[in-house]
C-alpha cells in the first residue's frame, strides 16, 4: 500500500488538545490527516482513561479502549494547563502550536480562552476552537449536558425509537443512538471549522476562534424534522427502523430465516414489484405477485395491494438469511442490506480491499485490535491512517517539553510542583 | 486594505462543480458552500438527474403544486449555491462539464458508482482535463472494493455499517436504528473535511486528487469502541437502549406529564445520585438498600428505572428538568422540532435560525453552522447570500458570464435541450 493521500494533508500542523473528552474526537480526525495532535490531559488522565471498556481484566486507565478509540494517533503530555506553575511551560507548547482545541463546560473554557486570546494578539496565526455544550453564550451556556442530554435536547432522540401503538401512543422511550454521537457529530463540526480556519489562514495569515455548540450541532442533524415544522407547523413520528414521518409508513426491517434483520428499503413503485417477484421465484418463494388477482388488487385498492406486497416481502424474507437476501436483492439493484453487528465487516473482502480498518498494536494482549480508520479510498488505498496507537499517560511529556525549549532542570521542577 | 482581509471567506476563489443530489452529496456542497467557495449545482429536468429532493415534503405553501422550487429540505441543504441546468446525457452536455471543470477547483458527485464513467467523466478523463481538481465521489459502499455497483441510501449505509443495529432496547426488541439518513449528514461532513484537507495539500504541492468516500465507512467510524471491542471480547456487540455500558444509573429517558413527552437524565457519579435522592425527597425507594451504590444500582436497573418513570410522569419535562439542572444533574427535556424552534432559547440567541431570502418562496429559516467564528465570514447563505438555487436559476451567470458563451450559443443549447 502505498501512503494514504490525505494521511499528510495535515504534515506541519500542530494541535493541543485541551479539556474533557468532549473535543477528542475532533483531535482524533486531525490525527487520521496527519497533524501532529498533544493531548494534554493532566496527570490524571483523560475521563475517557476511566470509562470502559478496558483490555485488561480490571479497569486501568492505560487500558481503556474508549481513550484509545478516541486518541489513536495522538502525543500525551500530563502537562497540568490550569495550574500557576505550568503556565510558562504551556505558552511556550502554544507559541509551536497552530491550533488549540478546549472542549468542556462552558465557565472552564472561557476563563482559559482569556490566555489563549492573548497568545493570539501576539501571534494571530494561531486558530482556536472551543467545543462547549451550548457555546459561550446564551441562556443556557452552563446547563449540566452528557452526550445522552444532548441527543435528547438536541431533537436526535425524538426521531429514533419504536412505532407507537394502533391508537397513536408511544410505550417506549425515545431512543438515544449508541456511542458518544453528539460528540461525533460535534466534532465532525469541529474539524469542518478547523480545516476552513487552516485554508483561511493560507490566504490572510490569520487564525481565528471558534466557539462550537455541540448543541446546535446535533440540532442540525436532524435532517427533515425542522423543516417540516418550519414549512408545515407538523411534527414527525418516530417509527421502528425507519424515518420518523408525519405518517405512518410500511415496514423496512424484516426478519429473516437466520433470526435476523434486513432492511428493505423501498420507494414501493412497479419496478420493485416486479424485481421482488423474480427474486422470490428464483429463490423459489411462492408468491402471487404476478397473478392476474393481485393486479386487480392493485387496480382497485392499492393500500389493500401494498399490505399485500409488504406481507409478500416479509414471506421472502423469512425464508432466506440475512447475507443471502442481501446479496440477492443487490443483483437485482434494490436498495437492500443486511443489519449487520459492526465488527461483521472486519472480515468482509470487500472492506478489506479498501483497507477501511487499521490494526493497532495492544501489547497488553499481544495482539493487535482492529479500529475503523479510514472513510474512504484514492480509488484503491485507504486515503486516512493513524501514525501510532493511542498514548500511555504522559508518554511523551519529557520528550515534547524538551522540544518546547525546557530544560531538564525546568521539566524537573514542573514535576515537583504536581504541573505534570 | 484591512476590511478587504476581513471579508475574505475560508474557501475563497475554490469553484466546485455541484453533481449531487439527495442529501448526503448536497450537505457536503452545503458545508463548502457555507465556507466561502462558489458552488455550483448542475441538474437536469429528466428523472435521472434531476434531484428527487425537490420534489419532497414540506413545501412552502402556496404556488404552483408542480414547481421544482418549493421543498422546504432542499431550502435547508442547498443554501448558498448557484443553480445551473445541464443535460450530461447529450455529448454537448458533457464538453460543457469539461469546460466548467478546467475553471474549478473541486467536483463532488454522488451518482451511482459508474454513471460518471459511462459518460466518460470519471476521474481519469477530468484530471486530464484539470490536473489540479479534486474529484469527491461519494457513494453508499464505496467505488472500490467488491461491492463496486452496489447501491444504496442512508438507511442502506446504516444497516451495514452496524449503526441500525447497535440503536435501540436490547433484543428480543427488534433494532430502533436511526429515524432519518443520519449518515447524509456525517458523510457530507466528511465528504467536505477532506476536500478542505485537499484543498490545503494542493496548495502545497499543486496536485490535485481522487477521494471516494464511502457512507459506510464513515458510519463505521462513528461507531466507538464497537468493533475493537467485539475482537477482545469475541462476543457480539450488545444493544444497550439508553442505558451506558457503564455502571451509570439512572440513564435514559423517562415519562413526563403530557403526550409523548419525555426527560433524559444521566447520572454518572455519586454527587449525581445523592442530588437526585434530595431532590425526590422522602419516597422510601430513593433510599433502599437496593439502589445504594453505583454497582448495585447497575444491578438493579429495571426496578430503579420503573420507580423513577413513576416518579418523573407527574412533572413537566421543562420544569423537571431545571429542577434538576438546578442539584446539578445532567438532565434535559427531549426536544422535538417544535419545541426547538419554539420553545428553546438558546437556538434563539445563538442565531440558529438564519433568515434567507429564496427567489420563489421568498424568507424562509435555514439551520446555521453550529458555530460562532471571530473573524471568518463563515455563512450559511454563501456567496449569493440566499437559499437554494431555483433550477437553472444561475444559468447566465455560468454559461455567458463564465464560460463566456454568446446569446446565442445559450439559445442554442437551450433550444437542444442542453441547459
């Protein structure tokens, strides 16, 4: 293979990742392009050291594979950036730095983004990005948020979640999708700023700040929902595996022989009729959905013929696995797929041609593990690659402060007075 | 001099010819759109390439029934583009893409994975044409691979990647998955992040490059610990519902006073329970044994979830949850459309709402970029300063302005069906 194209895009631009695991994922896609990303995360360690799970059989923050998902690619300095004595020693790691990203609570961040402007009056090439529940400002600027508040607040749950009863009413919850999304989603946003920031201050020379929402982050991926409300004054319902919708809509989970799903997905029109009809004849499926009856079925009550198709999906369905109708259904171009687990892809040829994961060493197990690290190819190679694993805790402290321009004598203090 | 340096935008004088539709393309655009470059959408009137979005739900109200111009999605995600029509199934279509593609810098595309080839427009024939374009392809699978020609939309790409299923109450219940094509958002965000990367390696080196990006892979990045956690354990990854894999509890979503209205509350930590506790008051179940430390809580986590549903029905969602925010907790109503655009003042002082004008169904909110920048001219109203392009809205501006056609070269190819 040879190097990922964009694994370089970011050669030469340095990051200090600042704060809570809020904004590690934005350092973790800058890494993936190739910058140069220093966690700092204080001698305790990033939250995300804490939360499981762990490769080793009792919780051990060197160990955690939530941090190393988050921080593959990244240096780890213990520098304690709040505390007097490390101030000089993180001015001089911001005087190298191109970019500061400080994600955390509000009242946190804005009394260090007072430093950070001042290092920007005297070098305003640098570009900073915070990443705050709702921003700097605003009435809600200091409400207590975690990435399931967020998804709820942010209109994401209220679209996902389990069709309601015949009478209209939910018995289940709105449903938070799984895995710190607002704080991909805010992220990704995040990484958006920072690469416009960078083009940016290719032409002018200038940084800038950005004060990122993760709020108004998830709130703007909610795809149809504030539109129908801005346009209609109607809301959309959430429905078992599919879109929420003003109205109900038929079925596009279905289950198959092997206990598991497919999702159908269906514009419903004749075309798909018929492909579905010689899927299921080839496959030997009975079915009458080319009988002289079920066209007049069509003719004269087409929401009658649409439950009768639907139900004609679910027979062709149950009687083949998952992988089988996926495959199937994709010869005949319907939008078909199988609901997978995600690591049922690890072994598909297809992802492996594309080189879509990356193994990264654990020597903990003596073996490596293989992470998603790439989105996309130059037509044949993967285009992103992380450089190195996820640091130990304060692995490159020395190393990176000795490159700042300290001195031996200067780290040793730093250490005395619990900086780093 | 200095006010010029200040209304230069991030992307400034970066053209990217516009080739998608849907949403997964469109948002990419959008995001480049929103940071200064010009983009231009290309369509045509005939079912294949003309973007089935314009015809979607909502529409302002009002008007022609069959305009191309009313959809209220296609408002949101096309904001700040030029609008121009070209027929690429006529060879002249196709010379006319060659001549827009040596003036850009950039093409994203989203077709089916061999359409651009089949008129021989892929990447081979347009970097001849311009060595330093960057050619974004995004497609559901990818282009490479084994699943080349296979297709697919958001909720395709979702199921494949894991993301349906990891999304919802644990089994038997079936999956919740995602209720809209969460992956056109994330695939446009990645679509555009790499073509701004791009963009910074070009300037560099003078090259330009071929990204095909897929939305399966981007939704496999979003899926956290999943996969590595799958390998170590060698089991398969549960579905957990709202609860944390953690030994976080409560946390989910629980039942508030009015129809289908609903609390999110997440504790992680002791300060959290014991403000919970206080807050709850005297009922004898807030101090049971049962529910005293965080493991057993975790253990416990059905009764416990059951005695605080019963607990959050009698309140107001809001009021409940500035009580709560008050001790401390991390607690939030959850929101639907309308509360956000009408009840949530934060979204309000943030200017979340942008006022744009569109030509045909006048000021309409369009969703803003969900940050505030200090110096950058980043808006989501774009170069034209407007919502989305009316089709072919921009056709004298690209073919006479641009590309320099005369009168009556335009009423030519307009009269051969070309623009």
């Amino acid at each position: 293979m040879s190097k990922p194209i964009l694994s370089d895009a970011l050669a030469g631009v340095t990051v200090l990742e600042v704060g809570d695991a809020r904004g590690e994922f934005a350092g973790l896609l800058l890494a993936s392009m190739g910058a140069e990303v220093l966690r700092l995360e204080g001698r305790r360690g990033s939250h995300s050291r804490r939360v499981g799970p762990y490769t080793t059989p009792m919780p051990d923050p060197e160990h955690s594979l939530c941090f190393s998902r988050y921080n593959l690619g990244k240096r780890s300095v213990t520098l304690e950036v709040d505390h007097p004595a490390a101030a000089e020693a993180f001015a001089r790691l911001a005087a190298r730095a191109d970019i500061i990203i400080d994600g955390g609570e509000a009242t946190t961040v804005a009394r260090r983004l007072e430093r950070y402007q001042q290092w920007r009056t005297a070098r305003p090439r640098l570009i900073v990005c915070t990443i705050t529940p709702f921003g700097l400002d605003g009435p809600y600027r200091d409400l207590k948020m975690t990435d399931l508040t967020h998804l709820a607040m942010g209109g994401v749950m209220m679209s996902c979640g389990y069709d309601p009863q015949p009478d209209g009413t939910y018995d289940t919850p709105p449903i938070a999708p799984a895995m710190w999304q607002a704080y991909h989603i805010a992220c990704e946003h995040a990484v958006l700023a920072l690469t416009a920031a960078l083009n940016y201050r290719e032409l002018t020379g200038q940084g800038d700040v950005i004060d990122l929402s993760i709020h108004e982050a998830v709130s703007t991926c909610t795809e149809v929902a504030i539109p129908t409300w801005i346009y209609n004054q109607a809301l959309v319902h959430r429905q078992t595996g599919r879109h929420a919708a003003e109205r109900r809509s038929r079925p596009w989970l279905r289950k198959t022989s092997d206990g598991r799903y497919v999702k159908a997905f269906m514009f419903w029109g004749g075309h798909e009729r018929r492909v579905i009809a010689q899927m299921m004849t080839e496959a030997g499926v009975e079915h009458d959905l080319d009988s002289e009856s079920y066209r007049e079925l069509a003719k004269n009550s087409p929401s009658e013929a649409g439950a009768h198709f639907s139900a004609m999906i679910d027979r062709f369905c149950a009687a083949l696995p998952a992988e089988e109708i996926f495959h199937r259904a994709q010869a005949k171009g319907l939008l078909w797929a199988s609901v997978r687990y995600p690591e049922e892809n690890l072994d598909d040829p297809h992802f492996q041609a594309r080189g879509t994961f990356q193994p990264i060493e654990h020597p903990e197990l003596g073996r490596p593990l293989s992470y998603p690290a790439s989105v996309g190819t130059d037509g044949r190679d993967p285009v992103t690659r992380f450089a190195r694993p996820a640091p130990r805790l304060g692995e490159h402290t020395r190393e990176v402060l000795t490159a700042a321009g300290l001195n031996a004598a200067e780290i040793d203090r730093l250490a005395a007075a619990e900086a780093i | 001099m200095a006010e010029t340096e200040r209304k230069r935008r991030p992307l400034e004088g970066v053209r990217v010819i516009d080739l998608t539709k849907i949403v997964a393309g469109p948002n990419c655009t959008r995001m480049l759109a929103t940071m200064g470059a010009e983009v231009i959408r290309l369509e045509w009137h005939d079912q294949r390439a003309l973007d089935l979005l314009r015809m979607v739900n909502p529409k302002a109200p009002g008007g022609d029934e069959e305009s191309l111009n009313r959809s209220g999605l296609f408002n949101n995600i096309n904001a700040g583009k030029y609008g121009a029509t070209l027929n690429l199934s006529l060879p002249q279509g196709r010379d006319l893409l060659k001549r827009l593609v040596a003036k850009s810098t950039v093409l994203c595309e989203n077709y089916s994975p061999n359409q651009m080839e089949k008129w021989g427009l892929g990447y081979q024939e347009l970097s001849a044409v311009n060595p330093r374009l960057i050619y974004m392809q995004i497609t559901g699978m990818g282009k490479s691979g084994t699943y080349n020609g296979y297709l697919s939309v958001g909720p395709t790409a979702q199921a494949l990647s894991g993301l349906t299923h990891m999304s919802g109450l644990p089994e038997p219940m079936p999956p919740a998955g995602w209720g809209y094509s969460y992956l056109d958002h994330s695939t446009g965000y990645y679509g555009a992040m790499l073509v701004m990367a791009a963009l910074l390696k070009l300037r560099r080196t003078g090259k330009g490059c071929y990204i095909d990006v897929s939305q399966t892979e981007v939704g496999l990045m979003t899926t956290g610990t999943a996969v590595p956690a799958a390998q170590l354990f060698g089991r398969k990854t549960p579905r957990l519902g709202n609860r944390a894999a953690e030994t976080w509890a409560p946390h989910g979503a629980y039942p508030c006073r009015g129809a289908d209205e609903w609390i999110a509350i997440a504790v992680q930590t002791d300060e959290h329970r014991q403000a919970l506790r206080a807050e709850i008051g005297d009922a004898s179940w807030a101090h049971d044994a049962r529910f005293a430390t965080a493991a057993l809580r975790k253990a416990n986590e059905d009764e416990l979830d059951s005695r605080l549903a019963a607990w959050t029905r009698d309140h107001d969602r809001y009021d409940l949850m500035n009580r709560l925010q008050r001790r401390g907790i991390p607690a939030a109503a959850v929101q639907n459309a309308a509360d956000r655009c009408e009840r949530d003042a934060q979204l309000k002082a943030r200017g979340y709402f942008v006022p744009l004008p569109h030509s045909e169904i006048g000021t309409w909110a369009v969703e803003n970029f969900p940050a505030r920048f200090g110096a950058m001219p980043v808006e989501v109203g774009g170069l034209p300063g407007r919502g989305a392009p009316m089709i072919g809205e921009d056709n004298d501006y690209v073919y006479r302005e641009l590309l320099g056609l005369s009168p009556e070269e335009i009423a030519t190819l307009q009269e051969e069906m070309v623009i």
